[in-house]
C-alpha cells in the first residue's frame, strides 16, 4: 500500500536538542576540542557595568565559525543558517524556542572587539596544532591573496592637489629662511602624469571623471591609479590587479604557513597597494610572536621573487633566519664588461680593446620611485677617446654611468645562496608552492576570504586572522597520525620483516611507530 506523509502540529512535544543532534556530528567534536572561555576576561574591558546585557562573547565567535565554515559572507544569512540548523544550535546552547541575536548585533560586536582578541583566539587553536603535533617550524612558505573590498569603483574620487605645483613651491619657498622640499612637486607632477594617462582617449572632457554612456553606464578611465584616485567609503582598500582581472579595490591576505602539515602559523591583512616585500616584515613579526607562544623557532621561510627587497632581506639577516627569496627580475648580478672593486668602491672596464675606465663613486641619488641608488661615473676624458665609446655610453655621451641599489650585497648573497645548490633551490621552490598556494586557494574559495563584509584595515586584519583560524581548526580536527606498517619499520631497523621466528615476530621492536 502507497504511504503518504503528512503533518499534524502538535500541542506540546518532548524532545530537546541533545535528542535530535547524532552523537558523531561535526559541532560536537568541535565543542568538546575547543574551550573558549578565555574569551571572557580578553573581552572584559570593552563591556561597563551597567545597562543590559550584550551577546555572549562565546555566542559571537562561535557565529563567526558557522559562517566561516559555512563560506557564508552575509550577517543577514549567518543568522538565518544558525537559526534553520538544529546542530549549530546546540554548538551555540541556543533551545528550540529561543531567538537568536540581530543581525546587527553580529557587525557592532565586530567592530567593538580589538584585533587582540582575534589573535589570541588564532593563538589558541595554533596552540592545540602544536600540541598535536603538526607544527614543526623548521619551514615557512609566505605568500599572500588579493581580497576584495567592501567598496565600489563606482565612489572612487580624484585626489586634490595643487594644479601649478612649480608655483606653489616657489610661493612657499618665498619670503622663508628654510627651503620647501621638492618631494610635495615630484608627487604632484606624478599625479598629474598619472591622470594625463588615466583619462587618455576619454570622449568627451578629459578631466571630467564622471562621464556616462548611451546606455547611462559610468565610464571608467582607461587606468586608475591610486596615485591619483582614493574611496571615500573605503580608503584603506587600494586599486589592484592580477593579469587577467579586472582593477577592483582590494585588500592584501598575508599568510605564512609551516610545511610540516599546511597549518597557518601567521595571518594578518596588509594594504594592497604596495609590493609584498614591504609587508614581509609585519607577516613575520607576527609569526615569531605567535611561535614563540607555544616555545617555537622560526628557522627558514621560503616566498617568491615578489617579497624580494632590501628591506626584506635586510630584515631577515637581522632576525637570524634563513631565506630563499628569489630576486626580482630587475636584479643584475654583475656588468658585462666592467668588474666591481669593493676595497675602493669602483667599477673597472676590462673590455677588450677599452682603455681601463674606472668609474668611481659619486653619490646615492633618489630616482622617480623613490629608491636610492649608489651612482658611478667614469671621466669623459678617458671614455671619450674610446674606440667603444658609441656602443657602450650612447651616442652623444662621453662618459659611462652606472647605477646599483644600496642593497646590493644582499641580493648578491641571495643570489650566491641560489646558485651554490640548484637542486635545493628547485626543491624548495616546489615545497613552497605545494604549501602555501592551496592553503590561499581554500580560504579564498572555502573558507569565506573572497571578499570582506566590513570596511577598514583593522576589520580586514580580523577578517584573515578568523579565516585562518577557522582552516587550522578543520585540519586540527581531521587530523590524525599515520602508522608505519610493521615491514616497514623492519626494514629501518636492519631486521627481516619475512622472518618467522615467533619471538622475534612479537618483539616489541616490531611495535608499530607514529610519525
């Protein structure tokens, strides 16, 4: 006989959440492996003791790991998915009949807490990896992810500057015992450069940034540039691209992750509209704080040529530890023809048939991006009768000039340091893209790091710290140690494995090993 369900609502019923939720489910494992009344004194400070009572602290994060879990990115439909889920209940000791907190409540509590709140909860859950035994730290892959801000193109604004920057200048200096510095001219010219570019083949009024289509679409300039344009909803996101996408505003994702097993040791949220060798520094500062927490040393870190800097370099050298960061493009290790003599500070040409020019050192100069440069310059009177001169000065040119970085003899030991072991490097290489780059890809498609629901660097900074946690949670959850099988660990220990001999079958050298 055909079955047909229907429902009859009941007066009362007997059941409760303990009964409905199986044993085995996720957000019970995940109750019992996580405490989280630390968090009860950490948020203290930010309550008074008057008036009615806020959410639970507890209740708050615990929301925050549902819709990261979940990759869910609106507080709207956070709520409505804790609300519908009988489990995530129970996670969060929410009964049946029991409403659950505003929406807003969820974004104000967010922007109450400080960004050392998070950490600390990022700190715990690196504390139970550890404790596991998944974090070794002889090796960290850092790299970093655009994430996408919470802010238009469309409210982009043009920066205001002084159009006659020569004449402002000239007005300061005017009547004043000290002298203006020319920096404030040279970006305004930049500006200016920038938007004669931005605004090229624009129809219609070049320097009108607000130009619409047939169809009433805005017109975008050809490039924006944070050089001349800013958000006035958003001014902490930056316009960046990735070839192949479009210029969008956005947020930097930094990440350092041990190789051990892909747990995330560092996480904090940079600007995007600077090169990640600036924020080198501030993701790895983080990471030794956060190791040195669970009684850690950073011994190596590994990225790619983006992160390569003097800066970053230099930082590394100061800090004692060990790293393979390609350098960039850009980098010449030596220059044909000419044989650098540090004991004098000099170049010497050794071409073939040139007359032996010294180029000496004549100063450090700034160029247009704002890096100092050590500057060499040979004499005219030597170059100038050369029978090379043409092809290696130019052709009006009587003199040869040269220009290197003031941190040269970094990248030189860079350099060295890749050159002396290909294999290494090479392998290296491989670890540091098998590391980091899926764990990046995760968090960007998995794990709600797309985009940010709120505005501002310290909101982003909570942003990656909670996606970041939330994936060391998953892997600490899922974690287990594998087990040698008893052959193989005969054949370690120089012993048999196809002996028969029942004493030594049983031997406790035979017991299984954990790694």
């Amino acid at each position: 006989m055909q079955g047909r369900q229907q429902i009859q609502p009941k007066l009362f019923y007997q059941l409760n959440l303990e009964q409905l939720v199986p044993a085995d489910n996720f957000y019970r494992g995940l109750s019992q492996c996580l405490d989280l009344h630390f968090l009860y004194p950490a948020t203290a400070e930010y309550y008074g003791s008057e008036g009615q009572q806020s959410i639970d602290p507890v209740v708050f994060f615990k929301m925050l790991l549902v819709g990261y879990l979940n990759n869910i990115n609106s507080d709207r439909k956070l709520i409505a998915f804790c609300s519908n889920c009988l489990d995530v209940r129970l996670f969060l000791k929410y009964d049946l009949d029991e409403a659950l907190p505003w929406h807003s409540t969820i974004s104000r509590t967010r922007q109450l807490y400080g960004q050392e709140v998070f950490l600390k909860l990022f700190r715990e859950v690196l504390r139970l990896c550890v404790g596991k035994g998944m974090v070794r730290a002889k090796r960290q892959a850092v790299d970093s992810a655009f994430i996408k801000a919470n802010a238009s193109m469309d409210s982009l604004l043009e920066k205001e500057v002084v159009e006659d920057a020569s004449a402002y200048v000239d007005e300061l200096e005017e009547g004043s015992e000290f002298k203006v510095s020319s920096g404030r001219k040279k970006r305004v010219e930049r500006h200016h450069k920038w938007k004669e570019q931005a605004y090229k083949d624009m129809p219609g009024h070049v320097d009108d940034p607000k130009q619409v289509d047939d169809q009433g679409n805005t017109i975008r300039p050809k490039y924006l540039s944070n050089h001349t344009h800013y958000s006035p909803t958003d001014p902490d996101a930056k316009i960046s691209t990735k070839p192949g996408k479009a210029r969008q505003l956005n947020y930097s994702g930094q990440l350092a992750v041990d190789d051990a097993h892909h747990v995330i040791t560092g996480a904090c949220a940079s600007t995007a509209g600077s090169r990640d060798s600036e924020n080198l520094p501030q993701i790895l500062d983080q990471t030794l704080e956060n190791l040195q927490g669970v009684k850690l040393t950073l011994d190596q870190i590994t990225a790619d040529a983006g992160y390569s800097s003097g800066k970053a370099l230099r930082y590394c050298q100061e800090k004692g530890i060990d790293a393979y960061i390609p350098n960039f493009g850009q980098y010449k290790p030596e220059r044909e023809g000419f044989v650098y003599h540090a004991d004098k500070d000099e170049y010497r040409c050794e071409k073939p048939g040139g007359k032996g020019a010294v180029l000496t050192f004549k100063g450090i100069k700034t160029d247009s991006k704002g890096y100092q440069k050590k500057s060499y310059r040979s004499s005219e009177t030597v170059c100038g009768s050369c029978l090379l001169r043409e092809p290696c000065c130019g052709k009006a040119t009587k003199f040869k000039k040269l220009e290197e970085s003031i941190d040269k003899p970094y990248y030189d030991r860079m350099h060295q340091k890749l050159a002396q072991n290909p294999a290494y490097t090479k392998r290296i290489s491989k670890i540091r893209s098998r590391t980091v780059e899926p764990v990046l890809g995760t968090l960007v498609n998995f794990l709600n790091m797309r985009r940010i629901n709120s505005r501002g660097m310290a909101q982003a900074n909570k942003h990656v710290m909670m996606a970041a946690l939330t994936y060391n949670l998953k892997k600490y959850l899922n974690f287990s140690r594998k087990k040698v099988q008893p052959a193989l660990v005969a054949l370690r220990k120089g012993l048999n494995p196809f002996q028969t001999d029942s004493t030594a079958r049983f031997s406790p050298r035979y017991q299984f090993l954990s790694f």
